[in-house]
C-alpha cells in the first residue's frame, strides 16, 4: 500500500500521534535492548511540541494507518531549526519512510526565514525525556544530542549531517552519599587554609554576585540570585570577611531542587573564582551538594557535559560515571 507524507497538526493527528510515541518510544514496542526508552509525556506537553509556535509535524500514512513520525522545531535566536523526534514503526522500516520523513522536514525548516543550519543539540526547546539505561527507574529530562547507540546516529550521518561535539550523561546514586575517600583529606586541607563547605546565607556571605562576574557568566548569575531563597552550596574563605562566621564566597553550586519520582537532584551550574582554582575546591563544593541532595531526599543525580569539558573531571571524582554519549550533530543550509 502506498505511503503518504502529511504535514500539519489537527486535533486528530495529535492524538494519532501521542498513541504512536507511547507505542514506539515508551512502551519500545519492537526496540531492542539498545535503545532508548522514552518517558511518557502530558497532553498539554504533546500538543507544545507538536502544534506550538514554531513547531513542525509531519507523518507517515500507510491508509489510515500511522506508521512515521517526524518533528521539528524553529530557533530563530540562533539562526537553526532543530530535529526533535523521528521513529518509523519496526515493521516499515528500511522502507525509505525515514528518508522521505527527514527529507520534507528540512526542507519545511530550510524554508524558515534567517535559518542557516539544523541541528540536534540540547539548546533544542522539544525536551524528551528518557529512562537511564540499567538504573532501576531512574530518568533524565531532556536528549543532549542523538543518541550514538541508535539507528539515526548513522542515518544522519548518511545524509550530510556532521558531528560537532560529543555530550555524556553521568550518573550517580545517592543513598548514604559521602565524601569519595581521595577527597576526604582535601576537606581537612582546605579547612585548615580558612575555606568552609557551607549554604549560602546572604547575611554573612558576600561576593556570591561578583562571583559570576568573575567566571564571566552572566546566564548563571541571572538564574541563581533570582532564586537565593533556595539552598546553595558555598565555599567561603572565612578569612576574607565582616565576621569570623562569614567570609567571601569563593565557589558555588545550586541552587538545589528535587524532581520526579524517582527523585532527581536538580541545580544551575557550578563555579570558582579564577584566583581559587587548582586547589580541589569545586570538586569539594560538588561532593557537598550530592550529599546535601541525598539529605533533601534525591534518589539520584544525572548530568550531561561535553566531553572535553573539564567539568568531568569533577563529575568523575565525585563517583558519577558515564551511562550513554550522545552527539550533537549540524547540517548547514
């Protein structure tokens, strides 16, 4: 029977559509042990990504049968049109269903004024969120890239698109978190030099603001003191302060959250001042903050970075490890 590509997004194909994702994607009806399980979405959500400002669908039809998906997303701050979402149902593929898919998508985005290039990449606003592979339950909230275990790694590949960075997702359970042995001798050191593991109370600590001006990241300062009424891990040289239980603000991470079931342990960023690097003190100020999640209740914390970000090397000496790389990959217009 012949297939038939749409585009467009009636009160019909949305629901076609969400029964489609949650066969396919959640359910991984047909998936191997490989692939990814996606986690199940909201209406209102759905209907964001498929029907909001922006946003592009286009289907495969086998008669009344839905049998491809494909969604897409506009992002005229940065010159791109995203890919969100692609699945072919397990028995219609190999057909060229993807490539026709793929191939009226990009060109609905290459149509889309002052769009140069498509991406896939965690700026994307589409955020899909998915079960950490062999960790009892435990999600994340969004794809940093496209998943390199998976069948469009290569498919992408095959069409032009080009890797531009690598992004792993650590992990890390939290129940009895503690200080990893090599750095429990660190926290003594630096206690001894006048540096204090602590939350930040706006009262007796000064500099948190100055601190991003320091790292020169303004994004960070605007998230985290629109938010100082959240708990934030602080490093604080009591040395350099108005009173002997306060102190200048040396590194930061926060503010922290929690979210889900299982209970994730969310925060912003984490920093140091340029003149207070090289003595472990982020890597302390991390280690704090998951033990300081673990008492809020956090089951446990994932996190995504690049993989020549030396922030891993935070991550690893905290405990976390790698459970899936995900590349973010461009094809310019």
């Amino acid at each position: 029977m012949e297939i038939t590509i749409r585009e467009g997004a009636d009160p019909a194909l949305l629901a076609a559509a969400h029964a489609f994702y949650d066969r396919y994607s959640v359910a991984g009806e047909g998936q191997d042990n490989t692939d990814l399980r996606l986690l199940p979405v909201g209406q209102e959500e759905w209907e964001g990504w498929l029907a909001g400002t922006g946003r592009h669908t286009v289907t495969a039809w086998q008669g009344q049968r839905l049998v491809g998906l494909c969604l897409g997303a506009e992002g005229p701050e940065r010159r791109c049109g995203y890919l969100s979402y692609l699945c072919v149902a397990p028995d219609r593929r190999r057909q060229g269903i993807g490539t026709r898919l793929m191939d009226r998508l990009e060109s609905v985005l290459g149509k889309v004024p002052e769009t140069d290039k498509l991406e896939v990449v965690f700026h994307n606003p589409v955020h899909l969120p998915w079960l950490l592979p062999g960790c009892g339950g435990d999600w994340h909230p969004c794809m940093p890239g496209v998943d390199m275990d998976s069948a469009l790694y290569p498919f992408l590949r095959s069409r032009g698109w080009q890797d531009f960075a690598r992004q792993n997702l650590y992990h890390q359970r939290l129940a009895g978190y503690t200080d990893p042995p090599a750095l429990a001798a660190n926290r003594a050191r630096l206690l001894s030099e006048g540096i204090q593991l602590t939350m930040y109370d706006p009262t007796r600590h000064r500099g948190l603001a100055e601190l991003f001006d320091n790292i020169r990241n303004p994004g960070w300062k605007a998230q985290v003191l629109a938010h100082t009424d959240r708990p934030i891990v602080v490093a604080v040289d009591r040395r350099v302060g108005d009173t002997p239980e306060g102190g200048l603000v040396v590194s930061y991470t926060g503010p922290l959250s929690v979210e889900g079931s299982p209970g994730r342990g969310n925060f912003c960023g984490i920093g140091t001042r340029t003149d207070y690097r090289g003595r472990g003190i982020g890597k302390l100020v991390f280690c704090e903050m998951c033990r300081r999640h673990a008492e809020a209740g956090a089951d446990f914390m994932s996190l995504y970075t690049g993989d020549s970000n030396p922030a891993r090397h935070i991550y690893e000496a905290a405990g976390f490890t790698i459970v899936r790389s995900f590349m973010d990959m461009r094809k310019t217009l």
